[in-house]
C-alpha cells in the first residue's frame, strides 16, 4: 500500500478545516481511525449488542467472542506469554491507576521508594504520587540527559533497597525519544524491582515485544492506535496479576459472593469489574492489524523517514526555534518545540485557521515543563497517514505564523 | 463616545477582514498597542483562571467609573482583552454590569476560538463583570 492508498482509508483525512486542508498532525493525542475501525465499530452496536460473559442467547454470545478476541489480538500484538496477561481498561491512565492501587496495596509501604522520570505523562506521574502519599512511600525522580533520554546508568543510582517500582515512559510524549527500555528493566531487575512502561506513544511507533523487554507491566490505550476512545490495555506479568488485590469490586470480577466474604475470579476477570466496553474493545482487532501493517510498510517507512529528516533539520537549524528532545536516532516524528517571542498559544491558533492541527501547552507534563524552563510548548506529532507535503506546508504555515507574531 | 458607539466601532473594525488570519493580525495589532502593564501588579489574584496563556486584569474606580489595565503573555491574547477593556474602560460599574457583552458574539470572536480558548474569553468577560459588580 503507498501512503496514498493509506490516507484513503481515513475519510476525515479529507475533511477540510475553514475551507482549508486539513494537516492533522496532533496524533500523539489521539490518531484518527481507519474505516476498519469505523466500520466494526458500527456493526457491533447495531448487529451484536449485548453485554458479555453472562447470557446464553445468540447475541451475547457474539459480543463476547467479539470481546475475548481482541484479547487474543493483543497478547499477540505485544507477545504476551498468555492471554490471561491482557487486562482491557479504559486507557492508559486507568491502566496505571489500577497498579498503582493494586499492586500498591500489596508491596508497598511506610518508608519504600517508587521511581518516575521527569519525562512522565501526568497519568505516569500522580497515581504514583497518590500512592506514596496513601503508604507514606517516597517518590524518587529520574532526570533525563541532555538530549532527553532515560539513562540507565542514572536508574541506577536511584535503585536501593526501598525502592518497589520504577515507572517510565517508552516514548515521551513531549519528548518523542525512543528510551532504551529493555536497558532500564534489566537495571531495575538486577536491584530486584519491577518496571511499568508507559506506552502510549511507544505501541503506535515501536514494535513491542513484552517478553523480550521483559517489563512486568506494559500500559496503553487504544485511541492513539487507531481504535475506538475508552479502551484501553494493561498488560501484567501473571506472577504480579496473581498476587495484587482486585481494583474494583463488582460484576465480573467475582467467583462466589457471601456476607460471610467474596473470592474473586481468576485472570483477567478479577480486574474487570463491571459493564466491560463490549462495543469497543473489538475495535482493537482491526486497529491493531493496521498498526503492523504500517509498521512494516516500506513506502510508510520511507514517508516517515523523510518527515523526520526534513523536520528536524529545519526545527534544528531555524536559530528562532529551540526544539526539546534531541538525537536523532533516537527520535520519532514528534516535535515539540519554543519559538522565541511567540507564545505557544499564538502559534497554535494561527496555524488552526491555516488548517494544522497541533497542540499547544504543557501537554499533561508540567514537571517536565518546568524541567526544561518552559511556560509550555508546540508539538507536531506525525502518524504514518502524514505526508512529506505535508511536513512542508506546515514548516511553511509556522514560518508565516512567526513572522505575524515576532 | 458611548458605549455603544465603542461597541459599534469594535464590530465596524472587525467587519474590515474577512479572513479570520487577518482578523488575528488585527489583533496581534491591539496586543502590541496595548498600554504597559506594571510588573509589580503581574499577581495571582490579577490572574485570570480559565485561560491557556495567562492573563493579568487590574481595575480601578475614578470619579465612579472603572478604568482597566491588562496584560498576557501571549498576544492575541493580549489583543482580545485589550479589545475587550477599550470597550468597559472609563464606563460604570453599573453600565459595565448591566451589559450583556453581546457584541463579543456578534464578531464571532467566540465561535472562531477552541473550547479552551473560548472558556478563557468566557473567564475575561465574568471578571470584568465581577470586578464592575464589586465596584458598584
């Protein structure tokens, strides 16, 4: 397939923007959907409603099988050792949070220690906090290199004898670095501490494996991988799933309930408590198909490199423009960047009425922020439906929009 | 002039462009023309909350009228609030109050911001207000 053929897939791609077309490049928040996606979307809410596990009819029935096979989808997705390790969630966010409560509640207490970088994503950041705050724990905070990479050297200065997680960021989402992860778990492992990684930019540009990283927990959600909004994935090493606490209490996730006490129900079901997102955790299934097929697809390789090129010689060289998160092997097509004498919000509304789309702000990082001595910054975020023509009208759209303002 | 003839004059302004780039350079216009703002009143609570940029508003009551001062940090920001104090400055509290601001509405200067952007022009007319509300 070219990239051509890709965009086709991706009507709102032609939708044009104050009469404008539209540059969508704010895919680090949310990717748009393939008509796969779209498409599974539409007929299960009209042909196969009906809530799962429970009921015998036909349709229930459907909808289940439907349901248990994304979960199939994604331990394959992400080379789970079994697909009793694919918890679904609604996101990212409630992925961490249910660790960071269930797996909290077990390990960690008065005095231990968790690490998270500066990097982190609010949602990697205070459902950490929460915790220590709960247990009384500490957190520890990992600072980045000068380029903005995770050093595993300065992990492991942090690592001690208190210290009960380490939580990190496979890619940055102000950042946009690939961190070397598997280097990061083998460091906490040695100190005998397990590792969340945060994928939510991560799963949409790398090829993960979980047993090769051998991270004990992988978090992301299904929006920014093309599938439908409110789903989500924690995936668990069965060995931490077995001995946490459930997250929530009902529906599913017992095996028998008495006033006398409730035993709950084996993986996963124990951490999926109530109405599951029937309708839209299928969606996994043909969004996560695109997501490796265009992994993989020389002309998208090949459009992506140049994006990258392209952008980060002009991001780089433009003596008006400081971009953050350097090195360019490292780096995925995502910019973020300050222009000197332009407010970040300035540059976002006047490229919105040239018909690009990017987001302006702190980005959900605000340590991050203030790490780097920013108010807040502009990012460009590219998915493999973006063009070079694109990069280059929106080069050309920031160049207008900082001569307007500076 | 009257209030309304200021709001009249805003609406004349603006009806100039027809592009909504051209209207943000009238704007950027305003934000550059717009009367220094004393650092040392750049506070917390001259802040506006609800805004992306930050805003500063400070009001002051002479001879039973209320004259503006503001500042942000980004500049069409600094054009709309300037926009917005050229109208209310040197009005009453009462008349400041007692105004609906609906010619905010009639430039389409609300329906052309993002929601969050939107919200903070929402938070630029409720402090006015409530300022004018507090000087009655």
């Amino acid at each position: 397939m070219t990239v051509t053929e890709i965009r086709a897939l991706f009507p709102i791609l032609d939708t044009p923007v104050y009469g404008k077309p539209l540059v969508y490049l704010d895919n680090a928040a949310t990717a748009q959907r393939p008509q796969a996606v779209v498409d599974c979307w539409k007929e299960l809410v009209e042909g196969a409603n009906a809530n799962i596990h429970r009921a015998v009819h036909h349709l229930a029935a459907q909808a289940t099988d439907a349901y248990e096979g994304a979960r199939n989808r994604v331990q394959t997705f992400l080379n789970a050792a079994a697909r009793e390790e694919i918890v679904f969630t609604s996101g990212a966010t409630a992925s961490i949070n249910l660790v960071a409560f269930s797996y909290g509640q077990v390990f960690v207490n008065q005095g231990d220690e968790i690490i998270v970088s500066t990097c982190e994503h609010h949602s990697n950041m205070v459902p950490w906090q929460m915790l220590c705050e709960r247990k009384g724990a500490k957190l520890r905070v990992l600072e980045p290199n000068r380029d903005g990479l995770l050093d595993p050297a300065a992990l492991s200065a942090l690592l001690n004898e208190h210290t009960k997680m380490v939580a990190i960021a496979h890619i940055s989402n102000v950042l946009g670095l690939v961190n070397p992860v598997k280097e990061l778990v083998r460091i906490a492992h040695k100190a005998g501490v397990p590792v969340l990684v945060d994928g939510s930019q991560g799963v949409v540009h790398e090829k993960v494996d979980v047993q090769d990283l051998d991270c004990d927990f992988y978090a992301f959600s299904g929006h920014k991988i093309y599938a439908a909004t409110g789903t989500g994935v924690l995936y668990g090493k069965r060995k931490w799933l077995e001995a946490m606490i459930p997250y929530m209490g009902g529906g599913e996730m017992i095996e028998t309930v008495r006033f006398s006490g409730t035993t709950y129900a084996p993986l996963p079901m124990k951490f999926e408590a109530g109405t599951q997102n029937f309708n839209a955790v299928p969606t996994l299934v043909p969004a996560l198909d695109f997501a490796d097929a265009v992994r993989e697809n020389p002309a998208v390789k090949a459009e992506q490199q140049a994006i990258l090129d392209k952008v980060y010689s002009k991001l780089t060289e433009d003596k008006r423009i400081t971009l953050y998160g350097t090195g360019k092997e490292n780096k995925i097509p995502l910019f973020s960047f300050a222009v000197k004498g332009a407010h970040h919000e300035d540059l976002a509304l006047i490229l919105d009425k040239m018909g690009v789309a990017v987001r302006s702000g702190q980005m959900c990082a605000e340590p991050l922020m203030d790490h780097l001595g920013v108010t807040g910054l502009l990012r460009a975020s590219f998915a493999p439906y973006n063009t070079v023509e694109e990069a280059n009208y929106f080069l050309k759209s920031l160049d207008k929009a900082i001569e307007m303002l500076v | 002039m009257s209030l309304e003839e200021k709001k009249q004059q805003v609406i004349e302004d603006f009806s100039l462009y027809e592009e909504w780039l051209d209207k943000y350079e009238y704007l950027i216009e305003l934000g550059k023309g717009l009367e220094a703002f004393p650092e040392e009143k750049k506070t917390d609570d001259r802040l506006i909350k609800g805004c992306q940029s930050r805003v500063w508003l400070d009001a002051q009551l002479r001879d039973g009228r209320l004259y503006f001062q503001a500042d942000s940090d980004a500049i069409i920001t600094r054009g709309i609030i300037s926009l917005l104090i050229g109208v209310y400055s040197g009005e009453t509290p009462e008349a400041i109050a007692a105004d609906d601001f609906g010619f905010v509405s009639e430039i389409g200067l609300k329906d052309n911001l993002s929601p969050t952007r939107a919200n903070g022009l929402v938070s630029m007319i409720d402090t006015i207000k409530k300022l004018a509300e507090n000087g009655r």
